[in-house]
C-alpha cells in the first residue's frame, strides 16, 4: 500500500486550509542531519527550515513541539524558535505555554499517586524501579547520559535488553510504569561492554503517549480536531494523527516499517517528498498556501 503524497491530495489541502496549530516532532522531523535546524538531510548548512518557520510564525500559527526532551530543553528550543507551548517527555509534560507551570500526565496512575512536590520522576525511581531493571538485566542498562539529566517524569536508560521480559520484569511494581524503546542511538561514550546495537529507554508511567497528550492539549486549547495537524518521522508522531485532521510524515520516515504501517492503518496521514526540516518546510509551504486560498 502506497501512502498518498500530501501535495497531491485535494482532501488533504482542504483539511489543511482550516488548520490552527501544528504539532511537531523535533528530532528526524524538525531539525537537519546532526540535530541542527540550519543543516540540511545530509548535514550540509541550510536556512530552508529556518526560512519556513519564520513564515509560520508571521503567519500567526502556532507550532506546539511534542518530544522526548526534557522541560528545559523544550523552553530554550521554543524561545529560540519563537513559539509558546510544548509537551515534553514523551507526551508526560505539558507547558501550554510559556512559562506556565509544567502539567504532568501520569496516564494509569490513580489519583494522588504523587505527593506534594514529587514528579514522575520521583515516584518511578521510588518505586524501585530502575533499581529492578538493573538487578534483572546485569551489565545491560546504564543511564543514557547526558539526556537523563533534568528529568520531571521519565527515566532514561540506553542499553540492550528483552523488552517484553523488561515489561513483566516491572509488572512486578505495584506503580503502573512502561518501559518504551526510543531507538537505535550511537553514544560518543558508555560503560557497557559487548552490546551491538544500543538502544535508548524510556521508562514513563503506563498509559502515556505522545497521541494523547495531543489530544489533552486540544482540549485545553479548546481547539476541535478539524482544526490541528501533526508532523513527525515515527510510529508514535503518526499515532498523533488519530487526534487531529490529519497527519504527516517527512520522507526519511518512510523507510522505518514501523512507521510506513501505522501510517498505511490510517486513512489520515500523507508523505512528503523531503525528508527532515526540508520536508517540515515543504508541509508549512502546503499549510500557508491552503489557508491563503481557503
């Protein structure tokens, strides 16, 4: 099954003339090769994505990022890129915008699980369970440093270990916490030895995504879904696509399997014919032009 080109869809065009807020994804979508807005997909300086932003912006539109990076980090990214709100960690933290007060989304979690002034990320290492993990997967889990630092509501780790015997490793812990793979990842430096291919973890309260947190931000928006997209390179960004109008994927995504069969399972999402920023700029160009013309 082919996924049709966002460019070459009259529905898609018309759904986007009455779109209000972008949700992004940031690495692999928004920012080049190197993890640099001024970079192209190969790496080479390029002011493409940055020349597209500004036009977003002068539009008026909103860009809300939806990441795995942290509450700092986010705040520094969006000042820097000119927008407001956000929703960090993985779906966990959401800033609505700047300078609010940071809403934690704790998924399954009864309610009153955190104390006064505890986070996420309090009550899943008081909870014991990195300290499982490492007992359970000896010389396989280190903390993927320096990304673990500032953490509010995940822990990260980088490793190589069973994943399923990972999840009913802590179904053992009385607190509700997932374990999800964030990919293949390349450390300048690691303690662990032996390991081909490393992984990147995060561990989060259960029942937390990306999409839903998309669809919380909406509702305190007070936005309807007709009138939010949502871009990203991943099965989780096109997960998104299910609270909003539709959905798109950069060109470099299509080569994840992952990624193409959540997109195929959807009748919502549509590829771009570049990839990364490049593909962030073609999807503003498509989104700019349709409102003007609607």
């Amino acid at each position: 099954m082919t996924i049709p080109l966002l460019t070459d869809t009259r529905a898609a065009l018309e759904a986007l003339s009455h779109v209000e807020v972008l949700y992004s994804d940031l690495d692999g979508t928004l920012l080049g090769l190197g993890g640099s807005l001024l970079a192209d997909v190969v790496g080479e300086p390029s002011t493409v994505t940055a020349q597209a932003v500004v036009r977003v912006n002068r539009a008026g539109l909103p860009v809300v990022l939806v990441t795995g990076r942290n509450r700092v980090q986010c705040t520094e990214i969006t000042r820097l890129l000119g927008w407001s709100g956000f929703i960090a960690e993985l779906g966990c933290v959401a800033v609505p915008q700047r300078g609010a007060d940071p809403i934690f989304n704790t998924g399954d979690w009864p309610a009153y699980t955190l104390r006064n002034g505890e986070t996420p990320y309090d009550r899943i290492v008081g909870a014991g369970a990195v300290a499982l993990l490492e007992r359970s997967f000896p010389g396989r889990l280190e903390p993927h440093a320096p990304y673990h630092l500032n953490r509010e509501a995940t822990v990260m780790l980088r490793g190589a270990i069973d994943l399923s015997a990972a999840r009913e490793t802590l179904a053992e812990l009385e607190l509700p916490v997932a374990i999800v793979d964030n990919g293949i990842i390349h450390p300048l430096s690691t303690g662990l030895f032996g390991i081909a291919e490393m992984h990147a973890y995060h561990l989060m309260p259960s029942g937390v995504t990306k999409a839903g947190a998309v669809g919380l931000d909406l509702a305190r928006r007070d936005l309807l879904r007709e009138q939010a997209a949502c871009i990203g390179d991943a099965s989780t960004d096109v997960e998104m696509a299910d609270f909003v109008s539709l959905g798109a994927l950069v060109s470099n995504a299509l080569a994840d399997p992952r990624a193409r069969a959540a997109a195929e399972a959807r009748g919502n999402v549509y590829a771009l014919t570049r990839g990364r920023g490049e593909g962030w700029a073609e999807f503003s160009e498509a989104w700019l032009e349709a409102r003007d013309a609607g």
